[in-house]
C-alpha cells in the first residue's frame, strides 16, 4: 500500500538524473540490520492491505502457505498482488500468482529481497516485469519533532461527510475514476479507530492526502499525495508528519512507510531508516495484438 501512495503519490516523474543516481546504488539500498524492525515493518505492511480489503466489498485475502494474497478488486496494480516476507515454496507462490491472475485486474508481487533469487522465476516465467526500483521499507523511532507546516500549507483530519468527499475529490481530480474513489474510501474507512485520513490544503485549497493505519505494534504511512502544481511547497512533508503523529497520538512509536524514488530523499531528512528491501514485479505491457488471456496490464494512471 503509500506509498507504499496507496491512490496516487508524490513521487512521480522525478529528475531523470535524480532516477539515474538512486537507481545506480545509491544509499536507498543500504539496510540497518534490525531482524526485529524489518518484521514490525512487513507486519504493518500486510496489515495496511488487511485492513483496506476489510472495508472494501470486492476485498478478499487468502493464504497459500507463506505468500499472502489479496484483491481490493480496484483497477490499480498495487491494490491487488501477493506478497512474500518469509521463506516460501515456490509452488505456493504459482498458486497465490494463478488466484490473483484468474481475478483479472492489475497486480503487482512483492518479495523480500533475500527471497527473490530463489523465487524470481515463478513472477518472470508468468511474463511479469522486475522493476528497477528496490522498493524500501522504512521506519522512524522516536524521531525528531514535526516542524510547523510551510507557508501556506495546513492539514485536517478527515471528519465527517463533507471532509470525506473532498478527499475522493482530490483523488478524482488526479486520475482516479468516481467509481474508484467511492469504493476505495467508504465512510466504514473513516469510522474505523485503527485507520486516520488526512487532506493537506495550499492557500485554502485541497492539494494533498495521508493515510495513518495502526496494527499491533507500529503505525504505517500511507497514500501520501501531492498534485503535480503544489509540489515542491511542503505539502507532502505536512502530509507525511500528519499521519506521524497520528501514530505516535496511538501509543505507537514506532512509524512506517514504503518508499518509491522520488519520495526516499524527503523520508531520510525526516529520520526514517531502510531496514528492509522488496523486490517488485508487475505484468509486461501486453502487445497490443495480443488477444490470449494472461497478466492483465494497467492503464499509466493506476501505476
């Protein structure tokens, strides 16, 4: 889920030589050894998805040995896939891949990065892509304080109706279909004590979301978004503290969050560390003369 970014992210068409310099091994690789955070991270991560397929009608979460599979049944790819954080047979991955294929929406496989080279095969013999990007997860301990929001720049939780459709509106706004917005924030996600919504505004007007969702030992950073006009003024940065201390406002103090590449930079000046690594698949851009059934690809907007 986000970014990582769990409807639409900040971190998209970043300087080709800001992409060039992370993606050439660059520090976003280096892992803090701590066995203990990486597994407080991957259970938030699983979780986050838990949680949203609890509140979303077409959600289903199955299990095929160590691969956790799941579907929200929205035309995103990182809404619906199978993820791997501990040892697993490949047969089992085959199965959870062979389930979520047969749904027939866009997906994405995620794999703990020391589990990839003897798993890599199953995603890749079934056409999916590895992606350049090593996806981080990240955590924040006791970190510094928030610093007040830049000029400009305010966030409010999501309250009531009103709030709650001005954040399917933002989200309408970048991309996502009405449909979508309504299925992917039911008031039940408002309502739920575990999960804190956030819309930052710019001057007055709404120009960024966060998500905060709580699990049994840490609190996760999620859907973290900005429009393309009000980048650069800090209302990611607001957005993303928001939902820390959200968190922390739990009792957690323990914070995470997934990076993609042009977000990493901003989460490391905040404190957050990459303790564990993911390694991504997506299905191959179907030729479009292809007419045999297979991995279903997505349109540019659900990347």
């Amino acid at each position: 889920m986000a970014s990582p970014k769990l409807a639409f992210s900040p971190h998209q068409n970043p300087a080709p030589d800001a992409v060039d310099r992370r993606l050439s091994g660059g520090d976003h690789r280096a892992v803090e050894a701590d066995s203990d955070l990486a597994a407080i991270a991957e259970r938030n991560y699983v979780g986050a998805y838990r949680k949203l397929v609890e509140h979303i009608p077409a959600g289903s979460i199955r299990l095929f040995g160590a691969v956790t599979a799941f579907t929200t049944g929205l035309p995103i790819g990182i809404f619906n896939g199978c993820i791997v954080v501990e040892p697993a047979n490949a047969s089992d991955l085959a199965a959870s891949l062979q389930w979520v294929v047969g749904l027939d929406v866009p997906y994405r496989v995620w794999i703990r990065e020391e589990l990839a080279s003897g798993l890599a095969a199953v995603p890749i013999g079934l056409g999916l892509e590895r992606e350049a990007w090593l996806f981080p997860g990240m955590v924040l301990r006791s970190g510094p304080q928030p610093p007040p929001p830049a000029p400009g720049v305010t966030v409010r939780s999501v309250e009531g109706r009103q709030a709650l459709e001005e954040h399917r509106e933002l989200h309408i706004s970048k991309g996502m279909s009405a449909e979508s917005a309504m299925r992917m924030f039911p008031a039940s996600l408002v309502a739920d004590p575990d999960v804190r919504l956030f819309t930052a505004h710019l001057d007055g007007r709404p120009a960024g979301t966060s998500l905060a969702i709580r699990t049994a030992d840490a609190a996760g950073v999620y859907n973290v978004g900005t429009l393309p006009d009000a980048r650069r003024r800090g209302v990611g940065t607001a957005a993303t503290w928001a939902a820390v201390v959200a968190g922390r406002a739990w009792g957690r103090d323990t914070i995470v969050l997934q990076s993609s590449e042009i977000g990493f930079s901003l989460y490391r000046a905040m404190g957050f560390r990459t303790v564990v690594n993911w390694v991504t698949f997506r299905p191959a851009p179907t030729p479009p003369t292809q007419t045999s059934r297979g991995p279903r690809p997505e349109s540019p907007r659900s990347a």
